[in-house]
C-alpha cells in the first residue's frame, strides 16, 4: 500500500477523536475570542492542552509573561517526542520537511507512529497527519460558528470532554504505577488548594498550572528516582566469552 494512503488508514480514528475535542474547543473559545480567531488558533497550534489553557488564560486576562510561561510548560513534550521519533524517522528526509513534520507531532500522532513497525517516511507521516489536522481545523469550526445554535446543555456536556480525555489517557498508567498516582494526586491537591485556600486563590491561572506542575513533578522526581538498574548508561555491555583456540 501507497505509504500515504497508509498513514491516512492509521490517521482515522485519530480524526474523528480530535474533532470532538475541538469542537468542545471551539465552543469554549467563543466565550473569550471570535470564531475565526478560534479557527486560525487551531491551524496553527494543534495543540489541544495548549489551546485550552492559552484561550482560558486570554478570557481570564493574563498576563504575556504569565501566558508565555504557561504554553511553553504544557508544549515542551512535543519536542521531546519529536527528538525522540528523529531516531526512527528516514534520515534523508531534508529538514525543511521535517520540520513540517514536527508541526504536526501531537500525543496520538507520535504513540501511533513510533509503535508502527512500518517504514516512518515522509508520505506516511503527511498521511498519518492529514486527518487529524482536518478533523481539529473542522471540529474549532464547526464549535465556534454554530454554538449559538445548539441546545445549551449539549454546550455544557461538551465542555468536559478535554477533561474526559485526560481522566482516560491518566487513569491507566496510575492505576499501575504508583509513582504516577501520586504525582497526579500532589497536583490535584495543590490545584484544589489553590481554588479553595484563601490567600493564594487569587494567583493567576497559568501560574497555578505552572507551581502545580513543577511542584508535583519535583516531589515526584526526588521521591521515586530512577534506580541504576532503569538507567540505559548504567546497563553492563555483553561480554563475548573468547574463543577456545585449538591445540
């Protein structure tokens, strides 16, 4: 099968998931921005996190420094996934493409591409991509332009599927590792102290998320450290027994 066509085949429930989600973004993006700006937002970020947290921070009217910081937390995996799938993708895709490449690396986009046992070239990764891209442009469309003409408790359910997604994406993992569950615990408590914890309730959004994140994390890292035996550099080499020389 045509490379393209392949990734496309592989790039079809991922589509049909992100046009659900955006569409709960666009509907969620209106309250603060116009339609089109909401449109534009996600042809040019396809970043589902992101855009949540950077249009919220918008209505809520934060800060540059504060919006800056934000965004650059809750994106920075992509370049680490992105560094991660060069070591697999065809070396002799020239940069330039690679780059186009690395614009349209998100979560699902990079599980599916770096477990695929298929040759990741340049036709599969724009195929793998297509879908998804049109499906999150569609779905903020389809959200902003005709929010005003759905049922307003159809709006209100749709405002939680991002939160639903992450609750189905975190879940798993925590249900098997105890690390996980506690950093995601020390993050939900420090959220809900700052909500509820007068004093510190009226910090801004983003450096909520940004003190959640890097507290929890933090703790996390110095609490479960990475033991010698998980760490590559410290995995003994293979020693070749020497052959038996004759008589």
């Amino acid at each position: 099968m045509n490379d393209f066509l392949y990734g496309m085949k592989k790039g079809i429930p991922i589509g049909l998931g992100y046009f659900a989600v955006s569409f709960s973004f666009g509907v969620m993006a209106v309250k603060g921005i116009t339609p089109l700006a909401a449109v534009i937002i996600s042809a040019t970020n396809l970043t589902s996190s992101g855009q949540y947290a950077g249009v919220n921070l918008i209505i809520e009217h934060a800060s540059y420094i504060e919006l800056f910081l934000t965004l650059l937390l809750i994106n920075i995996r992509y370049s680490l996934m992105s560094l991660s799938l060069t070591q697999k993708i065809d070396s002799s895709i020239p940069i330039g493409v690679k780059l186009l490449i690395g614009f349209g690396i998100t979560d699902e986009i990079y599980a599916v591409s770096i477990t695929d046992s298929h040759k990741i070239t340049a036709k599969y990764m724009f195929g793998l991509i297509l879908l998804p891209f049109v499906g999150w442009i569609f779905g903020t469309a389809v959200g902003a332009f005709g929010s005003q003409f759905f049922n307003q408790d159809l709006l209100s359910a749709m405002g939680i599927a991002l939160y639903a997604m992450f609750i189905a994406i975190i879940i798993p993992d925590a249900r098997q590792n105890k690390p996980i569950f506690l950093v995601i615990f020390i993050a939900v408590l420090l959220s809900c102290g700052f909500y509820y914890i007068p004093g510190v309730k009226e910090i801004g959004l983003g450096f909520k998320i940004i003190i959640s994140t890097v507290v929890a994390a933090l703790i996390g890292a110095f609490a479960f450290p990475i033991s010698d035996e998980e760490k590559p550099d410290n995995i003994s080499p293979k020693v070749e027994e020497p052959e038996e020389l004759g008589d």
